[in-house]
C-alpha cells in the first residue's frame, strides 16, 4: 500500500506544472470561469491549446506514439489530466467527449486505418468530435435508439435524430451508435459509426440548457451516406463498444474530477474568508463550517477512491466493481457542494453577471445550475444505481424490464 | 503509488474470517450482549493464541510489531462480527497509549504483559459535562509530594470493568487550554479510591463503564508522557484508534449490506424478490456505494498514520472518522428497512450492526466534532 505518486512521477508532474505556466493562452484569465463570449472562439482558444499540448509531447500519454501518443503509462496521463483540470478547467471542456470518449473508441475498438486517420489529428487540435448516443425517445435506455443505418452499395444511409450533443456545433466529427437491424434484440441491432460532421444531410440545431449557455445540440440525420470503412467493429456490435469505452475510460474521469474538485474546495474556502453572516466571515460559521468540511471529505473519497481504482486497473488491467461508483463520488456531491456554496452568499447568491456585487465571477452559480446535468450526462445516477444493483450486488431485474428482449 | 492490498495482508484477514466465523458467531454476540462481562475466557484464551493481543506491541517487548494498515485487516473483520470484549481498549487504546508515550520502564511493565494477554488496559477520556467534545477535560490531578492526587468521574470509559489498569487524561494545570495542562496517567484499577460501574448502554456489545476517582493517589512512575503536554500524546493516539474505529465500521458496514442485499434476493412481495424493485435496489446500491467509499478512506488514513506527515494523518484520521463511521450508520439503518419487520425483531442480526454503527459513530469523536478538526486543519 502507498499512496504516493513515485519520485520520477513527482518530477514529471513539476515538469508539466512548469510548462504549463509558461504556456497558457495568454487571453485566459484564471479568475473567470468562462473567457470567451462564444463558442466558436471556445473551440479556437482549445484548439490551440491542445496543439500546444501535442507539440510539447503532453497528449495521450499512455498510446503508443504511432498515433500521436507517448507511450508513457496511465499514471503519466493522469498526471497531465489532474494537473489540466485542477488548473484551466475551462480550456480542456470542449475536448471533454473528444478525449473522454472518441480516443478510447477509436483505440480500443478501431481498425488500423481508423486509428491511423483519426487519432493524430484528435491530439494535435485539428478535430474535436461529439458524440450521438441519446435520442428523443432514447435517454437513460440508451438501447432505444432508433436512428436508422440501412446498408447501399459500399454505404450506410442514415436517417434519425440525436440530442444533447455536446459540442455538436464544433465538431468535425461524431461517435454515432444507430440501429443497423430492427429485426433483433434491442442491444443486439445496434452499430457504432464515426460520422463527418460535414456529410450532406447532417443538421445541427443548438439547444438552450438551463445555464443560458448552448453547450448541447440536436442532430438530425437526412439520407446520409457514410461509408462502409467508417464503421467501428462489425455490425451489431455498437452496445458493447459503446459499454466497453464507457468502462475504461472511467478512472481517467474520475481523476479528473477529483482534481477540479480539490481547486473547487480551495475556491470556496477563500469566498467563505470574504462573504460575512452575522457581522461575520462565513468561515467563522459553525453551520457553513461543517459544510465546507463534509464538501472537502466527500472530495477526499473521490480523490481515494479514484486512486484505488486507478491502481486496480493499472494492475489488472481491466475495471474492477469499485470503479462502477465514481461517477456517483463525483456527480452527486458536485450538486451538494455547489448548493452549499451559492447557499454563503445570501442574497447576492441571486448576482450572476458582471455587476460589483457578483461573487467570485459568478462561479457557484453557473456551476450549481450546470450540476443539475451531472447526474443525468453519461449515465443517470438511476441507471448507475441499477447497474450496481444488478451486475455488482448480483440483484434481480424487474419482471417488467426481464420479459423484455 | 500501489493502493492494493498485499498477500500478506490478504492473508490476515483471510485467517482473521475463519477464526472469527467458527468462534465468534451471531449466538455467540447475542449470548455476550446480555452477559456483564461482555466476553469469555475461552475466547479471550484463542485469542491470545492468535497473536492478536501482540500485533502492535514491538517485538523487544513481546509482540510482532504489525503497522496500522495490516491492524485493520483484523478490525475490519472483528466488525464484520460484532465481536465483543475488550480487545479494541486493550489494543487500540492502551497499548497505543504506551507505545506513544511510554518511557521504557512502563513499556517493560505493561507491554509484555498484554503481549502474553496477561493484563489488559483501557482509556479514561470522556467526563460527564464534555457533551461531544473529545478536548474537554477537567478532571483533576492535584500535585501531592512529587506524585498527584486523582479526584473526578470519567464516563464511557470501555471494558474499564474488566481492565487491570487504564490511562487516565487530568488536569494538572487549570484551564480550557487543550496544549497545556493535561497529565495522562497510569493508573491501576485496583488502587484505593477508584470504583467501577457498568453503564446501561444502547449497544450491549461493547461495555462502557463510569470510572470514579476518589483521592487516587499516583506516584511519579504513573506519569505517562510529558508532564502537562498530554494532550501531544492523547490527539496522536486517539487518531490511531479512530481509524482502528473505522476499519470496524467498513467491516460491519459490508456484513450488513451482504446480509440486506442476500435478503433481498429472496424475499418475494408483489410476485417478485424485492431487490427487483428500484426502491431497494437503489438502496443495496447506495450501500456498496457507500462501503466502497468508506474503504478507500479507510485505506488512506490507516495508511497516514504511518506514512504521512503528522498534518495528513490527523486530517486523514478526522476524515475517515467523519465518513466511515456515518457510512455505517447509514447501511445499517437501511438494512433494518430493507429487512422490514424481520430487521425491527431482537432475533435477528441486523439490531446488532445498527447498534455497534451508533455506538461507533459517537465514539472518540462524533461526526460534527471530526468536520470541525477538518475545517480547522484546511483553514489554519
């Protein structure tokens, strides 16, 4: 048992820290939580960014370098990643699903040409991707999708609509999972696609979330035509590919929530040091006391619990069952820490934009309103807790849900 | 950085199960839970042979000199079984005691002693006015000659009735300040002037006692640490025992969910096992949520205390309290409702788990007393 990160680890991450005070975009400000006004100049600023990142040897460490990564192992990664996020969180969110989600298909489950073609030009800035999973009458039963992929001549004509795409509007390309065969079991008749955004026939349409900003999109799919190659695994393999990705990329995720939330905790000790309750700093509040103490335990257990699953998967090799909770260590606090947070503030708690009065930017309330989303993105705390029950406690389905094929 | 168990600490617990299902079953909890004494000698006897009185104690005074992280392979599973008796104040308190600030004529008088499970120990901390606050001490120690004259009740004070001696937290300097003032002493059970009485407690599984002091007169030797400066000593020991407190709470708190979960699987309302629907299911998997969470902290702060700076493992061991011993009392307080009427009965098991958790949760530091040592460590 230890806890500690190796000497040459420390020395890397030093290494990293320092380079990257050196090279943060100079337009970025720390203390704004969101630098630019729109999302195409998001997209931009982290583009550069990750070029900068990649030109410095910095990106994907743990692929092997024929594909733009470093071949350095999942502890050099989690280094970068914690190190990013705990930093300039704002820089990395447009590559979220890129990094989170496409790298890992693409490399886990991509063919050799797939891998050759995409993955390169992910780490070198050019290409952000989203991700075409949930669907209007496809939420949390993700296996609902019913967006057609019909096979012609060499292609696949594609007919349907997605929604919540994150970053749909910036994308160049898209992890798509659609029904290739209508005729079988649910989760059998599904296909995983990597779809060019600028194919004819492909809509983006921006949504509004409840944050004001458009970070999600609808997608619609009018006839088209990907080609055959542009297929993940074979036909009918889209569930599991999309379920394997999910499962491994886990631990990097929660690292990386962990660390934010470490920087989160040191941001809300310093407004509890400035905003007053009864002729009082709130840190001198026995209430507000034992609040920013239970928001720095339960970002303790994800920290812990993150690095117990991290050294179990660098072991084995494959997620054990303790990685299934993460995303509950990290989604389900963020909304109790965010509430106690905008909850020190008083009235001003209701001052969001630029205004004397605004606290720290405005952070808390952006950040409680976004939190809302965090237990229903990438798996709602319900599916989680089913998932637990079923396939980690070994618990019975529901005679509904089990007759169903 | 490698957060996963070793052969050799699999294997401690592995033997730890075995000993504890065979000789420590539920009749056995139950049949200790009404008995005065809490334990048998028979127990205690197989005990002793496993090793299990040496496992802090450095070999030159007996013992194997185990580190606090292969310790709680032990207490996890001495939870899991609700296993009573005084090995916890013994072990995890007195002996800690000792070994934190024991000059080494104490350490020769006591630590063999318990190694061959001849004497056992406890501490005196809580007085009747602290309320939760494990720094209230007021009980007085008045210097006599060049010894002290002990004067004062001390309350909840664990197997004290079936203990040869404890260490006893006074006052030898009036005052409110925890970092001057406080005096630990050695002090024997059977000395004039110190009477013991057992305490109706909630949980029968572990005894607490009120501990008189009436004119107790200690010589010089009963010092144990520096004069005045005990409360150094006393924040360091009891770090160790709340996570020695937790690893039994992560124990239990995994019995009691497997025993929820497994009647779950079978008990059939509605023409379906109830684990079926998501109201439980959703419970049995906040359950594992939660002893999975509780086990990693647990880790880390078993961990600290022998690795971190002293800054780590008094946060790591206030984190730990806080989480695990909460996380206990919250799986067990589902497993009684998972458990319907059947979890309401005396006659089954889960009452006991609830029990323990609470005990637990108030022991050595309530949850609200370990956030403040927590809002305090980050903001000071």
């Amino acid at each position: 048992m230890d806890f500690r990160f190796s000497p040459e680890q420390e020395a890397f991450r030093e290494e990293f820290v320092s380079w990257l005070e050196k090279n943060l975009p100079d337009d970025w400000n720390p203390s704004r939580y969101r630098n630019y006004d729109s999302q195409e100049e998001w997209g931009r600023v982290y583009r550069e960014f990750q070029r900068r990142l990649f030109n410095s040897g910095y990106t994907a460490m743990h692929y092997p370098k024929k594909y733009g990564g470093q071949g350095k192992t999942l502890m050099e990664e989690v280094i970068v990643s914690q190190t990013l996020f705990s930093t300039c969180t704002e820089l990395r969110i447009p590559g979220v699903v890129t990094h989170g989600m496409a790298v890992p298909t693409i490399f886990t489950c991509g063919n050799e040409e797939q891998k050759r073609e995409f993955l390169p030009k992910i780490l070198d800035g050019t290409h952000i991707w989203c991700q075409g999973f949930s669907e209007p009458d496809a939420g949390s039963d993700v296996a609902n999708v019913s967006t057609r992929a019909v096979k012609q001549n060499g292609h696949y004509i594609i007919n349907g609509q997605k929604v919540w795409t994150s970053f749909a509007h910036l994308a160049d390309y898209c992890i798509l999972l659609v029904r290739t065969d209508p005729t079988v079991a649910r989760h059998k008749g599904l296909s995983y696609f990597l779809l060019d955004m600028k194919l004819p026939g492909v809509e983006v349409r921006p949504m509004t979330q409840i944050t004001g900003e458009a970070e999600f999109s609808e997608l619609f799919f009018d006839d088209v035509r990907v080609p055959v190659e542009m297929r993940v695994g074979e036909e009918g393999q889209g569930w599991q590919i999309a379920i394997t990705t999910l499962m491994f990329e886990r631990v990097l995720g929660d690292a990386i929530m962990g660390a934010a939330y470490e920087t989160n905790i040191q941001k809300m000790i310093e407004m509890a040091s400035q905003t007053k309750r009864s002729g009082r700093p709130v840190i001198h509040d026995p209430i507000f006391r034992q609040q920013l103490a239970q928001a720095y335990i339960e970002v303790m257990v994800l920290k812990y619990h993150g690095l117990r699953s991290l050294s179990n998967q660098l072991k084995s090799k494959i997620p054990g069952p303790e990685g299934s909770i993460g995303k509950l260590l990290w989604s389900e606090p963020n909304q109790r820490i965010t509430e106690a947070a905008i909850g020190m503030q008083g009235p001003n708690s209701q001052i969001m934009g630029s205004s004397p009065w605004t606290i720290q930017d405005g952070y808390w309330q952006y950040s409680f309103l976004r939190s809302k989303g965090n237990t229903i993105e990438a798996g709602s705390s319900e599916i989680l807790r089913n998932i637990i029950g079923e396939r980690v406690l070994g618990l019975p389905k529901d005679v509904s849900r089990a007759k169903r094929k | 950085m490698d957060v996963s168990l070793s052969k050799v600490q699999l294997d401690i617990a592995k033997e730890a199960r075995r000993f504890l299902d065979k000789e420590c079953p539920t009749d056995y909890v139950r049949d200790m839970y009404e008995d005065e004494r809490g334990f048998t000698d028979e127990i205690w006897g197989k005990m002793i042979e496993m090793d299990w009185m040496r496992v802090r104690i450095p070999e030159t005074y007996g013992g194997i000199g185990m580190d606090q992280m292969d310790l709680i392979m032990v207490l996890e599973e001495m939870g899991r079984a609700v296993l009573p008796g005084p090995f916890f104040s013994t072990v995890l308190l007195a002996v800690e005691a000792i070994m934190e600030a024991g000059n080494d004529s104490q350490k020769e008088r006591y630590l063999p002693g318990i190694a061959a499970g001849e004497i056992r120990g406890t501490l005196a901390l809580h007085e009747p006015d602290g309320g939760a606050d494990l720094g209230y001490i007021q009980m007085e120690a008045r210097a006599d000659g060049d010894g002290f004259v002990l004067d004062g009740t001390k309350i909840s004070v664990p197997d004290a009735h079936v203990a040869n001696f404890l260490v006893c937290a006074a006052r030898t300097e009036p005052g409110n300040d925890l970092t001057q003032g406080i005096t630990l002493f050695l002090v024997d059970l059977s000395a004039d002037g110190v009477s013991v009485s057992l305490l109706p407690t909630m949980d029968g599984t572990r005894k607490l006692c009120a501990v008189d002091f009436k004119a107790v007169q200690v010589n010089p030797e009963a010092i144990l640490g520096e004069p005045h400066k005990g409360w150094k000593h006393l924040s360091r020991i009891l770090q160790r025992a709340q996570v020695g407190l937790c690893a039994e709470c992560v124990g239990g708190a995994q019995r009691a969910m497997e025993i929820a979960t497994e009647y779950a699987k079978i008990r059939v309302q509605f023409d379906q096992p109830i684990g079926a629907f998501q109201a439980i299911k959703h419970r049995c998997a906040q359950m594992y949520v939660e002893v999975e969470s509780s086990r990693s902290i647990l880790y880390w702060a078993a961990w600290a205390q022998d690795n971190g700076d002293p800054k780590e493992a008094a946060m790591a061991a206030s984190v730990a309290k806080a989480y695990c011993s909460e996380a206990y009392t919250h799986v067990s307080t589902a497993g009684i409702q998972i458990l319907g009427g059947t979890g309401f009965a005396w006659e089954n098991e889960m009452q006991l788990y609830l029990k323990r958790a609470k005990a637990n949760e108030q022991a050595l530091g309530d949850p609200i007393y370990h956030r403040e040592q927590v809002i305090t460590l980050l903001t000071d």
